[in-house]
C-alpha cells in the first residue's frame, strides 16, 4: 500500500500516433474559453450573475474582486468552475444580493477583468451548473505547413479522447499533488475548505488517471468491458471514496491492477467522507472545427463541465504550453 505520489509528470499515454507538433498558448489571446451556462438568468431574485471577461486572472482572485466591487464576503460569490488563468475567458459569476444594491454595469471592472452583463437570479451558482465550455485555441506546429496539418488534427478530434485530468488539478508543480501524498503519509487534512478540496481533488484525479492509462494501453479506454458502468455508451472510471465500486468482472480486474500500489491512497479517500463517483474515461468534442492561416491551426471545440482543453491537446501530439509563469507580488492579477 504505497504511499508515494503516483507522479502527474510523467507522459500519460495516448491512444494513435502523434498528428501535431508544437507550442501552443503564446500569449492569453491564443487560449479563448467561454463559458455556457445553459440557461437565462431568471430576471428577478436575491443574487445577482455577473458575466465577466477576465485576461491573465484567476478565477478565485477575479471572485475575490467582484466582492470587494459588490461589498459583500467572498463567500457570497460563487462560480461553475474554475477557467485557466493564462487565458481570454468568460464566465458568470452569482452574488448574494437580497437589498438589490448590486447593478453592475457593462465595462466596469478592474485589472484584467471587466463586466460584460448582469441579471439577477433565483439562486447562486454552484460548481457545474454550467452546460459547458466552448475553447478556441491556436497552436503554432513545430513543423511542417499548418494548413496541410489541419486535415488529420481534423481527424482526430471527431475520435474519442482520452478524459484524462490536466495538470491544473494538481497545482502549480504539482503542489496539490505533493500536498496529497504528504496526507497519505500521515499527515493531516485541513480545515474544510478550499485546501481541503484542492488535495482530496487532486488525489481522486490521479487515481482516475492511473485507471485511464491503463485502459489507453490496453486499447480498451472507448470499449465497454463486461463489468463496465457506461454512461451515454461510454465507459467509465472511478472517482475514488467510500462505498462498494459499482464494476465487476473484467472492468473490474483492470482497475484493481491499476491501482494495486496505491492502496493507501484509496483508504484515505474512503475516510475522508467522499462517495464513490464515476467518470467518462473517454470525451466526444461537440462541434468540432480546425481552420489555419500561414502561422497556426486554429482548434475550437466544446467540453462538459470537468473535462480539460489541456487533455484535448495532448491527444493530438507532444504539445508545449508557451505561457511563462507571471511573478506573484501584492497587486498583480494572480
């Protein structure tokens, strides 16, 4: 029953040979993500949903911001889901707001964020309430004439892709990660809260993704396996907690050997007061298109809540992120 760090470095396997070389995210506006809701504000209600564009910020601080703007606490500001921070993005944001002082206007906001609209709503947004994300990416080839390479990343992208976490779930150089194999050494979780989350959700992933790997190398990721739990014809992996896992028979044996050196990770995760939960193993991109100029393809796509661009792109070949880490210091968007 290892305690070690299962190790999100390491090159996680990919189903087919590599159609693209390349860099990708040289400056935020390569990275485009928006965020779809899926349903219209309701137009009356005590919280108020902010949509907000935001470049080079991260989600949390953005909140943190739209609090200070709507003099509330932080914990009256709510979101779907995290977006990347070296990145163009949109998405809603709900403040509590039963004294309807807060009206934001279009084009307020602060450094790297502005308003794009606002309505009030019957409820605060919760993680996931979101449909979905729309990306919109450019990748600049290695090699070779990117109008030529659009055709077979065209291709891949109508296949199924590998579901697999990105490394933002675990942290900036792997922090979250490291933080999670500390607890399963014995060390203690933190008080409930964002930390909290950060390692349990880090852990669960890397056990998923261990699961995936094995499945990509067995060519068994797309295929349901007898014992398998499929959702929308697609099978699935495990969301480690407590509670008898759902898959038997051969689905079941393939798990129990990807995980067979992690036992310690699994019994930490059952008592820390998590279900079991499954996910998709493999991701059918809606609406795919690839277009190019003389410089770069250009891949847009959309994504359930969860699921990451960054594993998108790593199924389409050895692709470099080109985004420099920005100093941290007092006032600087982190």
């Amino acid at each position: 029953m290892s305690g070690a760090a299962p190790g999100a470095a390491q090159a996680l396997p990919q189903a087919g040979v590599a159609v693209l070389r390349g860099r990708y995210r040289r400056r935020p506006e390569d990275f485009r993500v928006d965020e779809v809701l899926g349903f219209a504000p309701a137009g009356a209600g005590e919280h108020v949903l902010v949509q907000v564009r935001k470049r080079g910020a991260n989600t949390a601080w953005v909140g943190a911001e739209v609090a200070r703007r709507a003099e509330v606490p932080v914990a009256d500001v709510s979101w779907c889901g995290e977006k990347d921070r070296h990145a163009v993005t949109t998405q809603w944001f709900s403040v509590r707001d039963p004294g309807g002082a807060f009206a934001p206007a279009a084009g307020e906001g602060g450094d790297g964020w502005e308003v794009l609209a606002s309505a009030r709503h019957v409820r605060k947004l919760r993680r996931g309430d979101h449909a979905g994300n729309r990306f919109r990416l450019r990748v600049h080839p290695d090699e070779g004439d990117a109008t030529a390479l659009a055709a077979p990343v065209a291709a891949r992208l109508v296949e199924p892709v590998p579901n697999y976490f990105g490394p933002q779930r675990f942290g900036r150089d792997g922090a979250n990660l490291a933080a999670a194999a500390a607890w399963v050494r014995g060390g203690r979780l933190p008080p409930r809260g964002a930390s909290r989350g950060r390692i349990l959700s880090a852990a669960r992933a890397q056990l998923f993704n261990l699961v995936l790997a094995a499945r990509v190398r067995a060519g068994t990721a797309a295929t349901v396996l007898e014992g398998d739990v499929a959702e929308a014809g697609l099978p699935t992996g495990p969301l480690w907690g407590r509670g008898r896992s759902p898959v038997t028979g051969a689905a079941a044996l393939v798990e129990a050997a990807a995980l067979a050196d992690h036992g310690a990770w699994c019994e930490r995760l059952e008592h820390a007061g998590l279900e079991q939960a499954r996910r998709p193993l493999v991701l059918r991109l809606a609406s795919p298109e690839v277009t190019s100029d003389d410089e770069a393809l250009e891949l847009a796509f959309e994504l359930p809540p969860g699921a990451f661009a960054t594993a998108v792109l790593a199924a389409l070949g050895p692709l470099r992120d080109a985004a420099a880490p920005a100093p941290e210091h007092g006032g600087s968007p982190p």
